[in-house]
C-alpha cells in the first residue's frame, strides 16, 4: 500500500489519482535531474545526442575506420537464438518466490514447456534480435524502503516493473550475451561487487574494512568517501547509455534490439489497486525488475573512477548503485590532496553523464580514520557545488561503519532489531501453548539469524557481543520452555542449533573457500596481501579454513586433490592461496558434520572446565518431536533432558518448605529423568524396559546404567531417536505422576 503523500508544493494527496501522478512524475520524468541541469555539461550533452542520432540513422552500424577492428568475439552478441540456449537459460531460472507476470503467468511455467515450445521461442527470440522489442507493456508496484521514518515522500518507495516472463527470458538471453562478450574483450570492472555472478555485498565490506584495518596498522591515515547517488536506475541516461555500448564494440542488430528495450517501453502505475494509464517513459531510467537492466547499469558506471585509476592512494569499492572511495596517505595533506582529486573526477563524470548525487546526510559523507590531528580534518567538503559532511559513522550496505572500526553502533542497531523482531514472536511462544520449538527454531534461523548474521564476518567480535548472548539465551529458554534457569550450552544442543560463535566460524570457513576457489579474482588476491602483512583477523579466518580442509582430508579423502595433501599437512597458511578448486568445494553435507564437529570439540572444552564429567554429543538436527504433540507435553519432554526440572530432586532444592522430600512418590529413590524413565514404578514397566535399552545402546553402556555426574545427558544423547521420543511422551503424560501440572508453578526466587 502507498500512503498519502506530501508533493512538493506541500499539499497532501489522498486521492489514488494524485499519487499515481506523482509517482509517475518522480520516477518516470526525471524530475530530480532537470532540477541539476545547471550542474551538468551541455557541450558534452549536445554532442552525445549528436553522436546518438547519427548512431540510429546508420541502424546502429559502427564506423568504416573500426568495421575492421571488431573482436571476433562480438558475433556471439548477433548470431541466432538456439533451442539450447533457451533450454539452458530456463534452467538456470529460480522459481522460488516469484510472483506472477501481467499477463497471469508464472515463470515457473517456463520449466514444464515441451520441445516444441522451445523451438517456437527460439525462432521468435531470433526475429525479435533484428531490433524488435514485443513486451514493451509493464506494470509497476511501489514497496516501501527499510528504515524510512515516514512513507509521505515518494522518494521512500521503490518502483518494480512486473513485464512478460517470455520476455525476461529473452532478456537473460541478451544478458548472458553481453557478460559474456564484455569478459571477453576484457572490458570488465573488477571493482563492482553487485550484480556479478559469485560474489555480494560481504566481499564489498570485507575489502573496505579489512583494507583499512591494513592501512592504520601501516599507520597511514585514511578518509573514505561513501557516495550515494539519487535514485540511481531512474536516472540513467539512455542516450549515453547506448553510446557507450557502441564505443564498446556493441552494434548492429543487438544495439538495435537494446535500443527498442529502452525507449519503447510503456508504463502502467499501479496504486491502491488503481491502475493509471499507459505512459511512455522518458529518455531517463531502467527498468527496476528486468534482468537485463543490472548489467546495462553496471556497465554505464563503469568508468566512474576512470581518472582516479592513476593513483595508488586512490581505491574505489562499487557495489550497484553504491560507492566508496578510499585516499591513503602519510600525512593529512596528502589525504586531502587525493579526496578533492578524486571528489573532481567523480564530479566531473556526474557533470557530463547527468547522474545526481545526493547529498543529504546519511546518504553521502566522509568519514575519517586514524587522524592525529583532528582539528586538521575539515568539516564538510565541496562535491559537484553541493556540500558533504564529515561524520563519525555511516551506514555502508546495511552495516554500520565507525571511525574506530568497533562496530558497537552496529551492533546495538542489531541487537534493537532482535529484540523488536523476537518480541513481536514470542507471545505467540508459551510452555503451555503456542508455536512448537521447531517452528520456533525454523523462525529464528529464517527471521532473527539472517540479521545477526549478516556481515558477521566483518564486524562480530567477543567485544560486542554481550547484549546478543543474553538475548540468545532468553530465546533459546523460551524455545526449550524451561522455568528456571538451564546451562546456555545444554538449551543448545537440546534445539540443535550451534553456538552463536560456531556459525560465525562456518560462516567466515564458507566466505573465504568461495572466494580462493579463484585465483584470478580481484578478493582473492586482496587476502593474499592481507597475509603478507599479517592482518590478525584474516589469519585467524584461514587457520579455520585450514583446519576444515585437514578434517575434509580425514573423512573425505576422495574429494582431495592428491596435490594438495602436502600442502595441508604443512599448516602453512601462505601456500592455502594456491588449492586447486576441487579440494576447496564443499556440500551442506560436509558443512554440517563439520559443524557438529567444531561444536563438539568447543563443548568439551567448555564444560570440562566447569567440571562435567559427561559430555552430551551434539547434533545439527531438531528433536523428531510428532506432529500433534501438544506444547505442554513437548516442553515436559524437553524437560527430561537438562537438570532444573520439574521433578522432585530439583523442586526439593529450590524450596523445601513446598516440597519436602526429593525422593519419588513412592519415596523408592531420588526422582531424576533417569529414574523416573527407568525405574518410577508409576509408570508402565514396558516404557521402562524399552527406555532402559535404548539408553544403554545410545550411550554405549552396557546393560547397566552408570551413575553420571549429569544424567540427563544420557537421555539428551538418545533425543534423536523417535521411538526413544514418542516413550517418553508416554511417560511425561502419566496420569500418576501429575507432570502436567507442574508446568503451570509460579516462577520461584533461588537465592
């Protein structure tokens, strides 16, 4: 839904109408750009739109002098669509979350075509590369951004076009294409994060970061510029654009069809469930939606930073539409000296392809680090006439940056954003009723963990982690149904969910394979200059790395280039960089068992230390509770598991005023989940006998159940066991032993 907006003149708009036209008005026609026409470069304008209706009047055919000059390469872009190819690109869609087109088709269609279908869509795509665009016709949704304080500007939403998926499957054709000749003439932007097959917005952060964590140990003195520019698809120039793409080798029939995707597109705003009327669009914007639009993006910001390449001090960091420019020096001069150098070139770029950066604060600014002199570091700074400010942390993808590279700022934002989250879920958790700890435990690792998690890597330390831990435990005790206070390690293994700092180790083991599986790429190489100046948290991420390439050694030996065996039972970090692909896959498989392994060996220490005698074995794997199993008795089975129970033994220690004596009803022996599975004679001797037996074959005892420091682990270590499950399910709903009862007691004060 669209709110009522605030135009510019200030008055509300209520009315449907009203918005669509509005919406229209700051989306479609530029309205952002023609308010900096001032700003930009008219010689270069003219001359660009010269140049573009020459371009169109030779039916996009290069000049005569470079006719002779074209790669090889480039007949990829023209030749004939094949029936493979439409096979393999309808392959390669995921159909996963996808809605529906706006002519009612689903792309998950596309996968059940026949033979016969594919050949049609082969030839059609080949007669529509002759310059023919058929799916001119988009209907487009607004979704509100995240984090927006009020949705009562226009600018708080973002525009999807939802076209034809026949005509997004050709556009994946055209996209494919187009990489593809790009990589091949080696006209290609290795600063550009986004929109790239393997890699994301972590790689983004983890070089920015880690790259500056280098230079202050360097002792170096680092600004960084982080550069937002305003609705950046919207404001492509689509002149320039196929300009440029011709520059780059681009022409003929190809450039034609993408011409014909440019400007005959036709929109329809949809508002409230009002739909407006048919609109061309303006010469300004892409698509948001298409699959063609993020590589005709990346490719018109490619020489962004085409001056500032020249300088070592100068590094930029793209990620789609966002940017960050990192100046070095000895000195604060030098500093300053490259970031207006730098802040010239990017100027002078925006001047002459009519892209507007927005300047507000919070969107674009300068952040400082290492200065020894303070008062030497300006306050604002010029971009383009506009004014910039110096701050002391920035957003940068969805991570909070500070100018002490702490992260608490971050990690607060996160731990507000749990909390918010998990208290939104947990009334609908109870001991009594509610959602199931499965559906709980699917819900934290779906909702909560993907914004803990997130960028975990770069900015998760012991430091900053404290607030979070707590909340864990709150979640994982409410997940359990415990009353009193359980062991944190032991709620854990009873949800099969790692420890917090065990899936951030797999998670940084998973981030650091994907990207040494490729030597050549640019990430790849930045580690290996991280490790020749020693950076403590890089090392430290590849002694995990190493340590699971010689566990996948051990149990996975097949999956092992024989080459690389040396190299792993040197334990030297260094030659890591050099693993052949094969040794560096991984499958979910092995990542779990790995998983269990490194939480194995951590609970160990853990509980060792506290004096445990007995170790519980860890599982990935959620307790095979049935489906229909109330929330009371789940929780009471759970229970059996952890030492502050329910039973006699523990209540009788809380409060002996209430319960006078420990024993069992019978007042037989001390009543723990072990006797009361074993030997309760309130319960059926069958249930005892079959508990007895998969306890000892569990746990590997014998016939004879020892006495253990904590019994409940023999009853944790059976917990994946359904038949062991549904018995004590049996048990926990005894009539005689009036368990369910006990659940509802008041919480006790244990002083």
């Amino acid at each position: 839904m669209v709110e009522a907006l605030i135009s510019e003149n200030g008055s509300i708009l209520t009315e449907n109408e009203d918005i669509e036209k509005e919406m229209f008005s700051t989306f479609f026609e530029a309205r952002h750009i023609e308010a900096n026409t001032s700003r930009f470069d008219d010689e270069h304008f003219n001359e660009i739109n010269d140049l573009y209706n020459f371009v169109k009047s030779s039916n996009f055919q290069p000049c005569r002098k470079t006719l002779d000059q074209l790669p090889q390469s480039s007949k990829l872009l023209y030749c004939s669509v094949t029936e493979w190819e439409v096979l393999s690109t309808i392959k390669g869609i995921k159909s996963i979350a996808a809605s529906f087109d706006n002519q009612d088709m689903h792309q998950s269609m596309l996968k059940k075509l026949g033979s016969n279908a594919i050949y049609a869509l082969s030839k059609l795509f080949t007669l529509c590369l002759n310059g023919l665009w058929l799916w001119n016709e988009s209907k487009v949704i607004f979704l509100k951004k995240d984090g927006k304080a009020s949705y009562s500007k226009a600018g708080a939403y973002m525009p999807i076009s939802i076209s034809p998926y026949i005509g997004k499957l050709f556009e994946r054709i055209l996209a494919q294409r187009l990489e593809e000749y790009l990589r091949k003439v080696g006209i290609l932007d290795e600063n550009q994060e986004g929109f790239t097959k393997g890699k994301n917005t972590i790689r983004y952060l983890h070089r920015l970061t880690a790259g500056i964590k280098g230079d202050i140990r360097k002792k170096l003195t680092v600004l960084c510029l982080f550069i937002d520019f305003e609705k950046a698809f919207d404001s492509v120039w689509k002149k320039g654009l196929v300009i440029k793409l011709w520059k780059a080798g681009v022409h003929g029939c190809y450039l034609k069809t993408i011409d014909s995707f440019l400007f005959g597109r036709t929109v329809c705003l949809l508002i409230n469930g009002f739909l407006g009327p048919k609109r061309f669009c303006q010469e300004y914007g892409l698509p948001q939606g298409s699959v063609l639009s993020p590589i005709l993006f990346k490719f018109f910001i490619l020489d962004l930073e085409a001056t500032c390449e020249e300088h070592q001090q100068i590094t930029v960091f793209k990620f789609a539409d966002d940017g960050t420019v990192k100046v070095v020096g000895k000195t604060m001069e030098e500093c300053l000296f490259y970031l207006n150098l730098a802040m010239e070139s990017i100027s002078q770029w925006t001047s002459c392809w009519r892209m507007v950066i927005n300047c507000d604060i919070n969107k674009t600014e300068v952040i400082c680090f290492n200065s020894y002199d303070d008062s030497a570091v300006p306050s604002a700074f010029d971009l383009g006439g506009k004014q910039i400010q110096l701050t002391s942390h920035t957003s940068v993808l969805g991570l909070i940056v500070d100018s002490k590279l702490s992260y608490k700022q971050h990690s607060k934002s996160v731990y507000d954003n749990l909390v918010y989250r998990w208290t939104s879920l947990s009334r609908y958790a109870n001991r009594n009723w509610g959602m199931c700890q499965a559906v709980i435990v699917r819900i934290t690792k779906t909702i909560l963990f993907s914004t803990l998690f997130y960028g975990s890597t770069v900015w998760m330390h012991n430091s900053n982690m404290d607030q979070i831990n707590k909340l864990w435990y709150k979640v994982s005790k409410t997940a359990v149904g415990a009353v009193f206070n359980t062991h944190g390690a032991i709620l854990e293994v009873i949800l099969g969910v790692p420890p917090i700092q065990t899936t951030q180790k797999i998670i940084a083991i998973k981030h650091y394979l994907k990207t040494l599986s490729d030597n050549e790429d640019i990430h790849c190489r930045f580690i290996g200059d991280q490790v020749a100046e020693g950076n403590p948290r890089v090392l430290c991420h590849l002694r995990d790395v190493q340590k699971f390439l010689s566990w996948k050694a051990e149990n996975f030996r097949d999956e092992i280039d024989t080459g690389d065996l040396a190299i792993l039972s040197q334990r030297n970090i260094e030659p890591l960089l050099q693993l052949s692909q094969k040794t560096l896959r991984y499958t979910k498989g092995m990542i779990q068992l790995f998983t269990e392994s490194l939480w194995q060996d951590s609970l160990n220490n853990r509980l060792m230390m506290e004096g445990w005698s007995t170790i519980p074995i860890v599982s990935c794997n959620t307790l095979p509770i049935p489906l229909g199993t109330s929330r009371e008795v789940e929780v009471l089975v759970m229970s059996l598991m952890y030492k502050n129970n329910l039973l006699n033994s523990f209540l009788f220690d809380v409060n002996r005023d209430v319960w006078s004596s420990p024993l069992c009803p019978w007042g037989i022996e001390e009543q723990t989940s072990v006797h009361l599975l074993t030997n309760c004679s309130l319960v059926e001797d069958s249930l005892n006998v079959e508990a007895k037996r998969i306890m000892c074959l569990c746990n590997n005892l014998g016939n004879v159940i020892e006495p253990m420091y904590d019994p409940n682990c023999a009853i944790l270590n059976c917990s994946r066991d359904l038949n062991f499950i549904n018995l004590c399910a049996e048990v926990v709903k005894t009539e005689d032993l009036n368990l369910q009862k006990r659940i509802n007691l008041p919480r006790v004060n244990i002083l």
